[in-house]
C-alpha cells in the first residue's frame, strides 16, 4: 500500500508549507493537503497528480461534484470538500482588482505590511506583460545579505507564474532610505540573474513608514 509517510519528511506537502509557506508548494502538493490521504494504490500526492492531469487547469476551478467523483479514490465527502474549497476562494476574489504596479510610489502603497516593522523584510512582486501583480511573496526577514536573498528563492515563482518582470522591495526599520553596500550588490546580481532568464527586474525599492518614504536602488545605481 503507498502511503504518504513513504515519503521523506521534508518533502511532505504539510511539512512544507509549515516550514516554507504555501507559495513555495506546487499545484499538487496543496490539492494532496486538502485530500488529506490516498487510496490502497496512490499515496495522497500520487493521487492528487492523477487528479490534476485528468482535467485542464483552467476549467479545474469550476469542476463538478460529478466530474470529481468519476476519480478512482475520491468519494462525495472529498468531492465537496475541493468544490467548497474552490467557492470559498471565488467569493473571497470576487470583485477584486489585481494591482497595477508603475512607479515606486504604487509599491510604497502595496508595502503597507511590513513599512513600520522592526526587522527588514525583503518582498518579490511577480508581474505579468501588463504589470499586474500575479504574486506576492516575502522572501526572507532579517538584514539582506546573499545568503537570505539567493536567485534561486527570487526567480522559482517568476518562472512558475509566467512572470513577465518582478518588482523588488524591502523596508529599512532605521528610516535611512539609503542603500546599503549588501543593498546595491544583491539589485546587481539579481538583474544579471534576471537577463540569463529573461525576466526583467523593473525596479528595486526600499521602504520606510513615513508617509511617501521611498526610494528606487535602481534608478541610483
């Protein structure tokens, strides 16, 4: 029988999102946490594989109760819950415009979260061809240096989300608004790791909680 302890520990779909957040998991890994286990065959991530290539992505959304259970494994009770789960998530989205990100300005705005906190936060703004924010996601707390802030962190959601061009931002809790040395370098190795993929990095920005407190790395670099 496959089961999900078959697999390592730190690859389980739970343990990841616990350690990593649910942006760093696939398509699969979250619809296995809602499945919850799989069946004498198919361990919980096997299943939710199958699940997913049986039905195009863009329809999975408005699947049916029906269609779902024509799936060898998920009975009515694991039906309703992706279908609930999938309606939740409409009516939150419901009448809700995706940002349009231009100028240092409107990233200032969308920072509101982490403007006044006392530890740095580094955030990536994916953006698709029309500059509209796909993706949120911070990507490491703590002062900036290249061990927090690797390409490999930045440009994994890029790639995964179609990302046309990513914003970056973080805040300065001291309200300096000036770069710092570890500031410039990680903007330079980024926008070079940025051509190889051909995503572009439109700005890089730090952040303070003063009203309009903002400053562009790249337009001083």
């Amino acid at each position: 029988m496959a089961k999900i302890k078959d697999i390592p520990k730190f690859d389980r779909p739970r343990e990841k999102l616990e350690k990593y957040g649910s942006g760093k998991l696939s398509d699969a890994e979250l619809l296995a946490i809602l499945l919850r286990t799989g069946t004498k065959d198919l361990n919980v991530l096997k299943l939710a594989q199958k699940i997913l290539q049986k039905f195009e992505k863009e329809k999975f959304i408005n699947i049916t109760i029906d269609e779902l259970k024509t799936i060898h494994g998920l009975g009515p009770v694991k039906a309703c819950e992706i279908i609930a789960c999938f309606e939740l998530g409409k009516r939150m989205l419901k009448g809700k415009k995706s940002s349009i990100l231009l100028s240092p300005k409107d990233v200032w705005e969308r920072m509101e979260d982490i403007r006044g906190s006392k530890k740095e936060h580094f955030v990536v703004l994916y953006l698709d061809s029309r500059n509209q924010e796909i993706q949120r996601e911070v990507i490491s707390v703590g002062t900036l240096n290249e061990s927090l802030v690797h390409p490999r962190e930045v440009f994994e959601s890029a790639i995964k989300n179609n990302a046309a061009s990513i914003i970056l931002a973080h805040n300065h809790p001291s309200g300096d608004l000036e770069p710092s040395e570890a500031d410039i370098e990680i903007t330079k190795k980024l926008i070079h790791a940025g051509k190889i993929l051909d995503i572009r990095i439109a700005d890089h920005v730090i952040v303070s909680n003063s009203p309009g407190c903002f400053k562009s790395i790249i337009q001083n670099i």
